[in-house]
C-alpha cells in the first residue's frame, strides 16, 4: 500500500496567477501593503510562511502579522473564490491521466501536501475537477512548516483507513525544492516533477528519489509510485 501525497501549483495545475492576485488584494485591504509581488518565489512555502516573508520584508512585526494573518486569508479566499474560473486555472499535462489511474489502483491512498491554506486549496483545484481524489491531505493552514505536514496526511491516512503508512510507502509528488525536502527525514519516495518555476537541474541537485520533465509519461511514473 502507498499514500500519494500531491502538491498543487505547479504540479497538478496551473493558476494564471488568480492566487497571486488574490494574495495582493489581501495585503493590500488589511496591510495597505502595494509591494511588488512578481519578485517573490513562493514554490514550496506554505500560505503562512509567504505572508510573514513579504510583510517582514515590508517592516511589520511578527506580532502585527500573527494579529491580522487571519483577515489576510478571509480576505484572500473571498478574491480566490472569483479570481479561480476555468479560464485561469489548468491541469498541468499528463495530470488527469495520471490521477484517473492512481485513482483506479487499489493499494494507492491519494492525498494532499501542499503550502496551500485547505479553502485555497479546494478552490483552486474546483475548476479541473480534482478535489474527488483527494478526500484528505496536509495544508498550510494546518502547519506553517512544511516540513511538519508529512506526518499530519499519516496520521489522517490511518484514521481513514487504519493503515499507518511509513518509510519509501509515502510518495511525495511536486515541483519544488521544499516538496522533496519535506519528505527527506521521513524517508518518503520523493518524485520530482519540473513543470513549475524550479529548474530542472536545481530539482535534480536535491536528489529526488525519481525525476520527471513532466506528468505526461504515465507508465513511467505510475512504474515510480507504486515501486
């Protein structure tokens, strides 16, 4: 048995940058914050770790932060709920395969890990259809640190199902640095997809346990993530 753990942006799909634009009409409504967002990578880091390294970066305190990070998000998904159609969202190539054949396979457990907020997350995986193979999963409104997330999808996937996923049984799925990182002191089968703004040789340098240009292999990578 293994639990699939899927990243969002940049991995299952492409926003159009809806989520970019929401995130700037938050901070701008509850921080009068007009900085230039374009500058920022965000690949990787949860909601919670994004908001802190831009508002530090624009001179407030933690504790400014802490006290309206909860207005920034009620903010952010009232934007995203419009800003996220079917003209700005996309699968990424190769991912409706790939999730329709995982989906068929009796000893996968799909689930999400990913730095989305959970609201974010649903919403933007809405206009693909995406959010009926993923029951459960780990978000950034459950942990700032990423890192932290891996063991809170176990513990859900074992509520779920009684079973208590471990070592190279949990696979992690995204495009970023933080994606395979996460999964290094758990001992996760890490599975590097360059379809984001990481560089295939920077994916390549944080020895992922398997790397691909692309989702649009299925054999291949349904031959990685059942093992």
């Amino acid at each position: 048995m293994r639990l699939v753990l899927f990243d969002i942006d940049g991995t299952l799909i492409t926003d159009g940058g809806a989520s970019r634009d929401a995130f700037a009409d938050a901070l701008r409504t509850v921080f009068s914050y007009a900085g230039e967002l374009r500058r920022y990578d965000f690949s990787g880091r949860t909601d919670p770790q994004i908001t802190r390294m831009v508002l530090r970066d624009g001179g407030f305190s933690d504790r400014e932060i802490d006290e309206r990070m909860a207005q920034v998000f009620g903010v952010y998904l009232h934007r995203l709920a419009t800003n996220a159609t079917a003209q700005r969202v996309h699968a990424l190539p190769g991912i409706a395969d790939l999730l329709a054949a995982l989906a068929d396979e009796p000893a996968i457990t799909l689930a999400l890990l990913t730095g989305n907020i959970e609201g974010g997350a649903r919403l933007k995986l809405a206009p693909p259809d995406f959010n009926r193979y993923f029951p459960f999963g780990a978000f950034g409104s459950d942990s700032e640190h990423r890192e932290e997330l891996p063991p809170i999808a176990v513990d859900r996937a074992s509520r779920l199902d009684g079973h208590r996923f471990q070592g190279a049984d949990i696979v992690i799925i995204g495009d970023s640095i933080y994606d395979i990182r996460c999964g290094a002191p758990h001992g996760a089968t890490t599975v590097a997809v360059a379809t984001g703004k990481t560089p295939a040789e920077t994916l390549r340098a944080e020895n992922p346990r398997h790397f691909f240009e692309s989702a649009e292999d299925l054999g291949a990578l349904l031959k990685a993530i059942l093992g």
